[in-house]
C-alpha cells in the first residue's frame, strides 16, 4: 500500500514538473510574440513615416513639373 502511494506522489511530481516546463515554454513563447508585435509596430509606424514623405516628394515633383511646362510653354512662345 505504501508503495502504490509512493508511486503516485511520484507521478504526480512527474506531472507537477511537466506542467512548469510547459507553462514556462508558454512564458517564453507569449514573450517572443510579444517582442515581435512590438518590433512589427516599429517597422509599420517607419512605414508610415517613409510613405509620408514620399507623398510629400512626389507633390512637390508635381508642382515641379507644372512649372517646367510653364517654363517650356514661355520660352517656346
């Protein structure tokens, strides 16, 4: 009798260090994911950023051109 209780605390403790290995394998997995968003937010607020002033650029090329055809169309006259 006392060996069959000795067996289950054992496999009990089999299970008790099974479930910290999973649940610190789950820790470690929530923190990557979580590295990850972070550096995804990074890299889309850069985006953002980047497209921004590419917006910018290409209005101001626009206008750019507007005038060169202005130019163009005088010294054409």
């Amino acid at each position: 009798m006392l060996e069959r209780i000795t067996h289950a605390v054992e496999a009990i403790r089999d299970m008790n260090r099974q479930i910290a290995t999973a649940a610190e394998e789950q820790t470690s997995v929530a923190e990557d994911i979580s590295r990850n968003l972070t550096e995804i937010t990074s890299i889309a607020s850069t985006n953002l950023d980047n497209m921004q002033r590419t917006e910018a650029a290409s209005l101001n090329l626009h206008g750019l051109s507007g005038q060169l055809n202005e130019v163009t169309a005088r010294l054409s006259a």
